[in-house]
C-alpha cells in the first residue's frame, strides 16, 4: 500500500503533504480522505529516499481526524517538534495544508 504514491488505487484522495526532510531525506505529513466514507485521515513518515514515503503505510498506521480543529492541532504540534524547529518555511507549508483541508471538508458538506 502507497497513499502517496497511488492514493487512487488505494481508495484514497490526498489532500495535500508537507515535507520537512532535507537533502536526501524526507519527513512528511499528508492529509488523506478515504474515499470510501469521506473519512479524513493524517499520517507522518520519514526516512531517506532509498524508499518511498509512506511505503507499506496502512489505513491502520494513519492517524483518523475527526474535525479541523484538531487537524490543525496536531499539524502545528507535528511542525514543533524540536528537529523541525526553525525549518525554512515549514510555518507557511503546515498552514497552507490546514488551509486546503479545510477547504476540501467545506465541499464535502
């Protein structure tokens, strides 16, 4: 399983990632909606690119959301975690995916 990489044809939609890796590294967030039942769901994966982002990741291991409000609380906890802080524009990255989610909920309303 690959949301990242096939959210399709693994009955997702992705909403939209944030990565906080550098060089050949990634350390992402993505924002994940089941297709199924509109479930919204966020997962985080790090490593080096050696692999795939997300590789074997299941619905499972994604953390499921239940409002935006916690979206964005755990998104802004995620961005302060002392080996992202002071990442060049991971502030404005992490509030332009709470932005986008909250967009996509309002149309799914």
């Amino acid at each position: 399983m690959n949301v990242y990489n096939h959210p399709t044809a693994e009955g997702a939609q992705l909403l939209g990632s944030v990565d906080a890796g550098m060089g050949y590294e990634f350390d992402m967030l993505i924002a994940v909606v089941r297709l199924s039942d509109g479930a919204l769901f966020m997962a985080e994966d790090r490593g080096c690119s050696c692999f795939s982002p997300f590789e074997g990741t299941t619905w499972d291991d994604m953390t499921p959301v239940t409002n935006g409000a916690e979206f964005a609380r755990l998104c802004r906890l995620w961005r302060r975690q002392e080996d992202r802080a002071g990442r060049t524009g991971l502030v404005e990255d992490v509030e332009r995916l709470i932005a986008t989610v909250r967009r996509a909920r309002k149309r799914r309303k």
